[in-house]
C-alpha cells in the first residue's frame, strides 16, 4: 500500500463538475492499493497516516499528528500510485491490486478513519475525478508499507 500524503489548508474534489469533498485544514490522502495488500496492511497505513508528525507545534517544529490539530482528512483512490515506472516510458500496473479488492481496502481505510473520529471527506472510487489543494508549506510524504 502507497499513500502520498500532502499538509493543506484546503482540498476539494470533484466528479464531473458536482463537489463531492472538501476540507479545510488537514491531510490530502492519495491511497493506492497493491495486489497484495491486506486488512491488516490497511490497518497499518492509517495508523501510520494519523500518527504522522507533520504539522508544526508551538515551537515551528513538525511534532504533531492530524489528530492533534483536529485536521481533516480527504482521501482519494490513486491507483497510479502503484505502478512500476522502473523501465521504459511507460507507467506498467501488474502489481496493482484487483477493482474489486481494491475498492474494499480503500472503504474499509475510510471507515477505520471515521471510527478514529476524524472528519473525512472522499472522492469516488474509479471515477475522473478533479482535485484541487492548497498545499501547506509545501509538506508532502510518500508512506509505503
């Protein structure tokens, strides 16, 4: 599993001109799914997102985690983020994971984050989707588990 995490102070996303997410303060969360992730995975990298140090504390360092400043999240399917661009000019997706399973990892990562209490916002899953960001600092992260 791959997210690319990026700190904003707002994100939106939109499927053929209607919003369907935004947030103000918080993570933008591009999740893309391996064919070999599991549940368990899953678990890890959200932990891992909602623990992530990234936002500055009193003192202009990166000591605190989403939860901490009450950040949202917005999370956005990303299967792109998988692919293997190691050779040649173009992008190959062997290793990504099957729709169906991949579409389940990624509501069961957004039901794990709401049952963490934090306020999330998504995209649609396989949809063309817009999105638009105004990235804080700029702070972005690639997590790979």
């Amino acid at each position: 599993m791959k997210v690319l995490l990026q700190r904003v102070s707002q994100a939106s996303v939109e499927v053929a001109g209607k919003e369907l997410g935004a947030i103000k303060s918080g993570l933008l969360v591009f999740l893309g799914v391996h064919k070999e992730d599991t549940e368990e995975i899953c678990q890890k990298m959200l932990e891992k997102v909602l623990g992530y140090r990234m936002f500055s504390d009193n003192e202009g360092k990166m000591n605190l985690n989403v939860q901490q400043v009450s950040g949202e999240l917005l999370i956005i399917s990303q299967f792109t983020l998988v692919a293997d661009t190691q050779k040649g000019l173009r992008p190959g997706f062997s290793s990504a994971g099957r729709p169906s399973e991949s579409e389940r990892l990624y509501e069961l990562f957004i039901t794990m984050a709401k049952n963490k209490g934090v306020v999330v916002r998504t995209g649609q899953f396989g949809a063309d989707m817009r999105v638009s960001l105004i990235n804080d600092g700029p702070v972005t992260f690639l997590l790979e588990i």
